[in-house]
C-alpha cells in the first residue's frame, strides 16, 4: 500500500459498500491468521515445553511482565489515534513516526541499564542478562507502529495478519533451533528478538511510505494526546494483567512462575484468538456508526450475544477438560500448570465479554472514559490478588475469574451511559448463553466423575480420549440448552451465517461484519 498521494492525503479512503466489503473481507482474514497463529504458537509451545525447563520460562516471564509492556509503547495508542481520525496526511504521520522510535529508542536503553533492578527483585541473576537481550526488541517494535497503523486505517487486514503470521513463524523458528542447540532461556529472549524484527521488515516492505522530518502541521498534538489517553489505560491494563506475575515471581521462584505462567497463557489465549482478530474491525466499523445510536445499539447487541455464545461455552468446556489439555499439550512435566488452569476456567466467558466494553469508548471517542474506568478495574483487581496470594497460584488464578464476574456489569453500564445502552440489554443478550454454559458444564461433570475419565493417570493417550469424550458431551449439552433457551436454532443460524460471511468472498450481511451494512435490521 501506498498510503498517500502525491498531495500528501491519505488514499485509501472508503465509504458506503466499499467500506463493508472491506471490513468483510478484514474480518474473514482476521479470524482466519488467528487460526493460523493458533496452530503456530501451539505447535512451538508443545515442542519448546519438551526442550526449556520450566525455570527457563520462569526467567523469561519475569523479564517479559515489564520488556512488553514497553513493546506496546505506541502500539496501543498511535494505532488506535491514526485509525479514529477523520484525516490523516503525510506530514503529521512522518511526526508520529518520528516522537514514537524516539521514545522507542528511550525505553530501550532504559529497560537494559534497569536490568540490574530487576534481577534484585525477583532475586535471580539470570534476569539481568535476559534484560539486556530483550531491550532490543522495545527499539525494533517501535520502527514497525506507524506503518502497521496506516495499513489498518487503509483496512489492509489481511495484509498485517498474514505478516503477524509470519512473525510468529520466526519466533518458533528461531527459538526452537536455539533450544535444541541447548540455549534455555537465551531462546525465548532471541525468539522475541526475531518475532520484532520479522514484524517491522513486513510492516515497512507492506506499507511503502518514507516519513518525512518532523514539520509543524497543527494536528499532532490532538493525536498525540488521544495516544497517551489509549496508552495510559493500556498501561493500567497491563498492570493489572502482568501484577499477578510480578507477585508470583517475587513471593515464590521461578519454577512457580513457569507453572502459573502456562496456565495464564491458556487462560488469555481464548480471548486473543476468539476477540481480538474482531477488536480492530469492530472499532473500524462501530466509529462509522457513533452517529446513529439506535443502530450503534442494536449491532452492539448483536455482536455480544455472538461472543457470549461462543466464550461461554469455550469457558466452560476447558474448564472441564483443561487440565488434560496442559497434560496432552506439554506432557505430564507440567501437571501443576493444568492444576492451576482449572481455577482460570470459569472467568474465560466472562473476560470474553468484559473485553468488549471497550468498542464501545473507542469508537465513539470516549478513551478517557475507558481510562478512568480502567484504573477502577485495576484497583480493584489487585486488591483482590493481594487477598488470594496466601493460597499461592492457584489463589491468584481464583481471584481472575472472580474479578471479572463482579466487574462486567459496571463496565458495560459506565461504557454505555453516553450512548443510553443499558445493563438490562447487555442481560438480555448474554443470560441464556450463561445459564447454558452453567447446566452443560455441571450435568457433563457430574456424569464424568463416575467414569475413569475423570483424575485420570498423566497419560497422553488418556488425556486425548478424556478431551474428545467431555467435550463432545457437553458440547451436545449445551447446544441443546441454548436451542431450548431460545425457543429454536436462531442462535445456531447466526453464527453459522457470520462463520459463512466471514469465508473468502462471501458478502451476506452477518451479526459483526453487518455493523457496516447499509442497511440495518429491526
């Protein structure tokens, strides 16, 4: 893509069916390279778990609970400003580009002398070196932002998924051979280090633009301001996701933080393959729709009772089966980590849902809010970890799944007061997918407990037929429970029509990808 014209305007400007087909075909790609990354990062988990030991990745999550938080620096903030403006020209890019490798260049430099802070905190002096090593990769990530920004704005989904694609081929490449060479934890770190680097060659190579030096344009500072709101909220975000390793790490070793570290892994890997690859196209689209709150409200809707009927059910199955998934995946070395990941279970629905609170602040301008909102979230999520650390990790795991229940009500009732969406809509689209979620999962438990099935011995065989047999059970469970909630298949007809509109070159209108339809229904 070739981002601006002649005149220094954006080009790749769409309106009307042109902007749905995009989105369309944005989305399809966007689930589909999730997929593809699904498979990627499972397969170089399953081989590098046989090849680092779990104190290696221990290390590395604790260098890793800072270095990415820094990674993100612009990532989350300039995307987003760049994505939501009305206009966006040459000049003012090439001034962002410019402000964020500088402060890129900052934070690594900062990262690396800090090094030594770090490896007194968690008391290994391991730390420190990874440190050092993993600074490279705040400084990389920094050069790629702006560009993969431009291409999302130009709605070249496909094209920035694939790349992403690529980049996490890079890591398991490069990891796995250095681990099998015997490097420990120095592969993660240089895996990391290859993730960054193959991200900002495809990212310059898709995006062919030279920014220009800094020039006063007068748009800078709004953009630059709506970043820091986005950013400042993903810090706390982060803080709240990432204290729970800091704590771990610093009250026990990193043997636990290995552990505790895998399951967490498992337990966000659901909501990074079932609602991220949908976050940037569903800011896209909503923001064109911030205008008319009656059907802003109406595709919201829509869109949570998809991701309530997919979440729910995927919560509640690897809540039953994920300790044989961990033991299936990553071989009975790491039993602990399914132990601890039975706790994560019953908060992945709900994180689902609580994660899309944020649509609705983004698109219609309101990251302040979200920001605001977020350091309440936070505050409370960690005191809630300081209560559960007596228990170990397992109590921290407890307190996740316990801060989301008590905290996506209040999320979506904030979140919606400017654009009158109330909590009794957010009810109303999500109940019967819980309730279902709630009998499959516990008529399925109750039945496998009398079945050798059930604590079976840390066999992998075992393990795959005792995945296979309590899924397909409750599988069958729950589809039947949502069918007899709704009073028939419709919940069935919906997702089978977004799964078909989401295929390549499919164009009939779906619960998502409708949000830029033309034409609404009541």
């Amino acid at each position: 893509m070739i981002p601006f014209d002649a005149t220094g305007a954006f080009r790749p400007e769409s309106e009307g069916s042109e902007l749905r087909r995009l989105a369309v075909r944005g989305a399809g790609a966007a689930v589909s390279a999730r997929a593809v990354n699904l498979l990627v990062q499972v397969g170089t988990t399953v081989v590098l778990a046989r090849l680092v030991a779990p104190a290696d990745f221990g290390v590395v999550a604790m260098v890793t609970t800072f270095s990415l938080l820094l990674v993100s620096f612009g990532l989350n903030g300039f995307t987003e400003a760049i994505m939501q403006c009305k206009e966006i020209e040459h000049y003012t890019a090439s001034n962002l580009f410019w402000l964020n490798l500088a402060g890129g260049l900052v934070l690594s430099i900062a990262f690396a002398v800090s090094g030594a802070l770090l490896s007194a905190l968690f008391r290994n002096p391991l730390v420190a070196k990874a440190a050092v090593g993993m600074s490279l990769s705040i400084f990389i990530s920094a050069a790629s932002v702006i560009h993969l920004a431009l291409l999302k704005r130009g709605m070249c989904f496909a094209a920035t998924s694939a790349n992403e694609v690529i980049a996490r081929i890079a890591y398991g490449v490069v990891a796995i051979l250095l681990a099998w060479r015997g490097w420990g934890y120095w592969a993660l770190v240089a895996g990391y280090i290859a993730y960054a680097l193959s991200l900002t060659i495809g990212a310059w190579w898709l995006c062919r633009w030279i920014p220009s030096l800094p020039r006063r344009t007068g748009r800078t500072g709004p953009l630059v301001r709506f970043a820091i709101s986005v950013y400042g909220r993903f810090i706390v975000v982060y803080g709240s996701q990432n204290m729970d390793n800091l704590l771990v790490g610093w009250k026990f070793n990193a043997v636990a933080l290995g552990f505790y570290k895998k399951a967490y892994d498992l337990f966000a890997l659901s909501a990074s393959q079932l609602v991220a690859p949908l976050h940037t196209v569903a800011l896209a689209a909503l923001s064109r729709l911030n205008a008319e709150p009656t059907r802003f409200r109406r595709y919201l809707i829509k869109s949570l009772g998809i991701v309530a009927f997919v979440g729910m059910a995927v919560g509640a199955d690897l809540t039953l089966i994920g300790r044989d998934v961990v033991r299936f995946l990553l071989g009975p070395q790491w039993g602990e980590a399914g132990t601890i990941f039975a706790f994560f279970g019953p908060g992945i629905g709900i994180m689902l849902l609580n994660s899309t609170a944020g649509w609705i602040h983004l698109s219609i301008g309101k990251p302040e809010r979200w920001l605001r909102w977020t350091i309440f979230e936070f505050a409370v999520t960690v005191l809630l970890f300081f209560l559960a650390l007596r228990w170990g990790p397992k109590g921290i795991a407890v307190a996740w799944s316990a801060s989301f229940w008590i905290l996506t009500i209040p999320a979506f009732w904030y979140a919606g007061r400017p654009i009158g969406f109330g909590v009794s809509s957010l009810i109303a689209a999500v109940w019967r997918y819980t309730a279902a979620s709630l009998l499959a999962g516990l008529t399925t438990a109750a039945i496998i407990r009398s079945t050798p099935l059930w604590g079976a011995p840390p066999d992998a065989k075992v393990a795959l037929q005792a995945i296979v047999i309590i899924s397909g059970l409750f599988l069958a469970l729950y589809l039947g429970t949502v069918t007899m909630l709704h009073w028939g298949l419709a919940p069935l007809r919906q997702l089978g029509s977004l799964l078909r509109e989401l295929a390549p070159g499919r164009t009939a209108a779906g619960p998502i990808t409708e949000l830029v339809s033309e034409r609404g229904s009541a």
